[in-house]
C-alpha cells in the first residue's frame, strides 16, 4: 500500500508543473474572463462597475457585431470546404504512382512554412491598386479591379490567401492517412469495375473520414480565431467597410481601441460558443469515431 502510494505521488509530481500551467495561463484566465463579461470594465484605470447582460445587449444592436458575424460566417463556409477539398485531392495524387520531384514538393509545401504576416503582405502586394495580379487582369481584360478597396472583394483576397497557406499541411496529413489505407480494399474495387474516381469517391473518402475530421474541426477553429491577416490587410480598421471585420478582429478592437475589456470578453464568450457548437455538429455529421470501425 506504501509503495502504490509513493508511486501515485510520484507521479503527481511529474504532472504537477504541466497542470499548474494549465491551470494559471489556461483555467484561470477563463474563469476571469467569464467574471468580466458582466462588468463594464476599464482596463486603464482598472475600474469595473456591474452591468448583468448589458453587455450581450449591446453587441447585439451593434451593427460591427452582425458585420463581424457575417464576414466570419462566410469565410468558414468558403474556405473550410474548399482547402479540405484540394488537399484531399492533392493528397490522393501524390500517393498515385505518379512521380513527383522532391524539388517541387518542397516548394509546394513552403506556404505554410511563412508565417502569416509575411504571406499577408505578399498578397497584399499582389493585389494592391498596382499589383502583379491587378497589372495582369488590366492587361488581359482592359478593366483594372481593385481588389483591396472594393468591400466586395477585400474579403476574397484573404479567403485565397488562407487557402493557399493551409493546403500543403492538411495536405501532409492527409498523405500520411492514406499510408494506412490496404491496397486490398482498391483492388477489390477495380474488380467490380470501379474506376480510379470512384474509387477515390468510395474508398479514399470514407477511409479517411477520421482524418477529414481533423481537418474540417482544425479548418473551422483556424478560420473562426482568423486575426492577423484581416488586421495588417485593414490596417486594424476591418474596412473597406467592415469588409474584413472578423470576431477576433472586433474584440481586439473592443477591448484596446474602445477601451472596453467587458464586451470583449462577452463576444470572446460568444465565439467560443459558436466554435463548440458548430464542432459538436460536425462531430456528429462525420461520426469520425465510427469510421472503419
């Protein structure tokens, strides 16, 4: 008994300074966060006054707040699907027999080697109003469109940016799925006629449905905290228009343009809602846990 004990606290003291980081930089950090959002709080003077559900009401009649909702909404439904599309396929070509040079894998996966704020400002060259890629539709079509001030358009530029940085790893981990999947269950497949797409759409896909969970779930975390793009792209401002105002955007505004730590925290409660819930349904959508079962 003496020496089960021992061993338990043996362990305890392995685990304890992993848990007291979790629980002063994680926990902790929560739990204040969730006090505040009923407060209106000042985080210069460090004065705070209650206010119940005040905040939620605000944010609710904000317009900033239900243009945020709409920009992040809409960027998950765009680029969520379509990178774990392409790199599925990509993923499903490179584990063809076709042979590729290594050259021109590394190359294809050094998007998501550059960090965010550098890729940023390379599109941010690209398509400004005289940019590589307005200079090249000017010169092929006549009609120059300027992508980075038009509302209708801004938001797009970073859609095809995160797509573009984020294939390659989903990419690589997708390519490491399909190492497990038997060569028996394609062969099988080609015996009762099936070709090499449906093959890909009746074997590839649901084998790995485990892995498309991952990807979806980490997609949607990734493009619901989307931050640092939309600031460097508006200059912190989410314009043109609130175009490219997102929910971490906001709160970063909130709570160090408008001085206002409590409605920060309150939409912060918000989003982490919207990301637990919209998991909970894929979650039960993919059944990832089911799965070659």
């Amino acid at each position: 008994m003496g020496g089960k004990r021992y061993q338990n606290l043996q362990g305890y003291s392995f685990l304890m300074p992993a848990l007291i980081i979790i629980v002063v930089f994680t926990i902790v950090p929560i739990a204040y966060a969730f006090f505040m959002m009923f407060f209106k709080v000042d985080i210069l003077s460090g004065s705070r006054s209650f206010v119940g559900l005040s905040n939620f009401e605000k944010l609710f009649q904000d317009p900033k707040f239900w243009a945020s909702f709409e920009n992040t909404f809409k960027y998950v439904l765009v680029v969520v699907p379509i990178q774990t599309i392409i790199a599925m396929a990509l993923a499903s070509i490179l584990n063809s027999r076709i042979k590729f040079n290594r050259t021109f894998l590394t190359i294809m996966f050094i998007p998501t080697l550059t960090s965010s704020s550098a890729m940023t400002l390379i599109f941010m060259w690209l398509f400004n109003n005289n940019g590589l890629v307005v200079n090249m539709i000017g010169n092929l079509f006549g009609t120059k469109i300027l992508f980075l001030s038009n509302p209708d358009l801004a938001l797009t530029v970073i859609m095809i940016m995160n797509i573009f940085s984020t294939v390659p790893h989903f990419m690589i981990v997708y390519l490491s799925g399909l190492q497990d999947v038997p060569d028996s269950l394609y062969e099988a497949a080609s015996i009762d006629g099936a070709n090499r797409f449906k093959q890909f759409l009746y074997v590839t896909v649901p084998q790995l449905m485990p892995i498309s969970f991952y990807v979806v779930t980490m997609g949607l975390v990734g493009c619901f905290q989307i931050f640092d793009q939309a600031f460097i792209l508006s200059n912190g401002t989410g314009g043109p228009q609130n175009s490219t105002l997102t929910f971490s955007l906001y709160i970063y505004q909130l709570a160090f343009t408008s001085n206002d730590m409590g409605r920060a925290t309150a939409l912060a409660f918000i989003l982490g809602l919207i990301i637990f819930t919209v998991t909970f349904i894929v979650n039960k959508l993919l059944k990832a846990d089911k799965v070659n079962g």
